[in-house]
C-alpha cells in the first residue's frame, strides 16, 4: 500500500490523514496516510526514516517548511519563490518539493468564501514559512496592494524582494512593514503568524480591518478561536483555516495521485464532524 504522512511538530492535532482517507475511499484510491512527529532538530531524519518504509510523500508543517524546500532535490516555481515547502514527493531516489498552500488559502478565499481578492488590499501577517508560502498565490489573485508585516522587518523585507518581480507583473503594490506599526485598513487580513498557535494576542490594531472585511487566521479549530472573535467583534468576517487545509490537501493529493478529489464536499463534512 502507498504510504504518505504530515510531518510536523506539533502534528497531533492534524486532521490531513482523515482528508486524505476520505478524499482515497471518495476516488477509489488505495493508499495510507499518518501523522509522523518529528524532534525539532530531528525534521531531516524523520523524512529519510520514511522514506525506507516505502513513503511516497509527505505533508510539511510548522514548523519545517523553509528546512523542507531545503532538503530538496528538486523543486516547483512555487516551492523556489517561497523557498518554503508543504509538500515533498519520493521518487526513485530524488525528493521533489512544491508548496500548495498558497493555492489552497486563494480557493478556499475565493472559492469557498466568495470573496473576490482582485482589486483588493491585502495585509498579510508572517514572514515565515506560512506567509512565504501564500504570498505568490495571493499576488497572482490580482490584490491592487498586499502589505507583509513581520516582527522582523528584515524578513519581510527579503520576502518582498523574492516576489517584487512577481509583483510589478501582476500591477500589484506589494510592501514590507514592521508589524508593530502598521497603518491604514485592508479589505483582507491573513494571519500566517505563529501568534494563533502560542494562544497570543492578535498582532495588529482594529483600525487595520476594513467595516466588512475578511479577517483570516490560517489556523483552525480551538487555535483560531480568539483570533476570529478579535475579527468579529471589529465588524469583519471571520474565518479559519480549515477550508484552507482541505483546499492545499486537495492539490496534494492531485499532484500525488493524479485524481482531483471533490475539496468542497469533505470541507462540508470536516466541518460537520467539528462542531
């Protein structure tokens, strides 16, 4: 049987080896996914470990994105842009890595939600492996502007030079700030930051939220909570992660199987089961 995995550290609480069950039993695919959670210094290991059990691939997670894209072989246009990956494929001793996160945030953002993102203004929060992953994706959904804002402005401001290129192509304004002192108001707020995770306090002032914007926190579940009532207190639209996690699982399981599985539908389900 075809073994893949989510690799993560936390990883306990991850639901991709339900999504990737169902997304198998609903396209007639037979294969194995589990959670494999690997020691902080210990995230190269624990992929050649699976690897010589037969893995075919694997999911990445906080926090081993930027050492995923560098254990690679080879990697997608996305992956290289981000430098950051969620997705590592085994073939024939090659370990290939691409990043569908960002893909996966812009459908379920657009797709799911109905929020068109063109034309809009964007502030992204997180420079790490998280919003280096997105930010290619949401620059080609065409957002007339796109803020990154980072505790280290530095990071942010390497990420924006990454994508500048990207950027000026799409007639995108993309800028780096310190997230400290960020100004003016967005149409969308993505929270890509670790700061849902280490149950911290929303990183960003109420006067950045648009009346009516969308306030998204790339986490989901109990994680996310404070984040979305933050949102929803300030006369946004909150929402969570999940449809995200389906969505990037979705081109995975694409990529890997060559079947698309029907997102929408166990998103429906996902939900259904949590509440």
């Amino acid at each position: 049987m075809d073994l893949y995995c989510v690799i993560g550290n936390p990883v306990e609480h991850s639901r991709s080896p339900w999504i990737h069950a169902r997304f198998a039993e609903l396209t007639g695919q037979t294969l194995k996914y589990d959670k494999r959670l690997a020691p902080l210094d210990g995230f190269a290991d624990t992929v050649q470990a699976f690897i010589r059990q037969g893995g075919r691939g694997c999911n990445v997670t906080v926090p081993f994105k930027f050492e995923a894209a560098a254990l690679a072989t080879r990697s997608s246009e996305r992956a290289l842009l981000a430098q950051a990956s969620n997705l590592l494929t085994f073939k024939e001793g090659s370990i290939e890595a691409d990043n569908t996160d960002g893909v996966g945030l812009v459908n379920d953002i657009e797709r799911n939600a109905g929020f068109i993102l063109q034309g809009r203004r964007v502030l992204l929060i997180g420079a790490g492996g998280a919003g280096a992953g997105v930010l290619g994706p949401l620059i080609q959904a065409g957002p007339a502007h796109i803020t990154v804002a980072n505790r280290t402005l530095v990071r942010a401001a390497d990420l924006v030079q990454r994508h500048m290129a990207l950027a000026l192509l799409q007639k995108t304004e993309l800028l780096a700030h310190d997230l400290l002192a960020v100004e003016g108001d967005f149409d969308v707020i993505v929270n890509a930051s670790t700061s849902s995770l280490k149950g911290a306090e929303v990183p960003v002032a109420a006067s950045t939220l648009k009346p009516g914007a969308l306030a998204y926190d790339m986490m989901y579940g109990p994680s996310a909570q404070a984040f979305m009532g933050w949102a929803r207190e300030h006369g946004a639209v909150a929402r969570d992660g999940l449809g995200m996690l389906v969505e990037q699982a979705a081109e995975a399981f694409l990529i890997w199987r060559g079947v698309r599985p029907p997102a929408q539908q166990v998103l429906s389900e996902l939900r259904a089961l949590l509440d």
